[in-house]
C-alpha cells in the first residue's frame, strides 16, 4: 500500500536539500531519506498518525500506527496524502 512513498521523486534524487516541496511533505521525504536523523518526538508521531488518518479516509487508522518506526510513519503519511491527491483532484 505504500508503493509512492518508496518511490524517489526527481527533485529528492539529488538530496533533500533541493526539495521544491511544502515544508510538511519536505520534512516527512528527509525522514523517509535519513535526512533527519533525529527519533520524532510525540507530538510529531502524533501529527503524522492524525495526517495519515484523516488523508486516508480510513484507510491508515491511527490505532495501527503506534509500533511503527519513524521512516514507516512518514511512508505512511506521504502514501496516505498522495492518496488523497489522486482521490480528490
């Protein structure tokens, strides 16, 4: 389910210091990449199960997300945005 999230995009081929993203989806693609290096802390865990949640309309509920790691969290969420994307517009 989560295909887009390990899938490079042009602009995070060469680093993320490029990214031409929001800073959300940037933050979330340094994540996946091991850019950010740093473990979450409970509030940014906690905002990304509430992303995934409510952009996947169901379909990443927030009470399967507690054991994941970090790097899951966030394919979680960019999966869960693109998602929404393809779904909306």
């Amino acid at each position: 389910m989560m295909a887009f999230a390990d899938k490079q995009t042009q602009c995070c081929s060469r680093g993320c210091e490029i990214i031409v993203c929001e800073p959300d989806e940037r933050l979330v693609r340094c994540i996946i990449n091991g850019v950010h290096k740093a473990p979450l802390t409970q509030g940014q865990r906690e905002w990304l199960i509430n992303e995934a949640d409510w952009a996947g309309e169901g379909s990443y509920p927030a009470e399967e997300a507690g054991e994941l790691t970090d790097v899951e969290l966030a394919k979680r969420t960019l999966s869960a945005w693109q998602e929404y994307v393809q779904t909306h517009f």
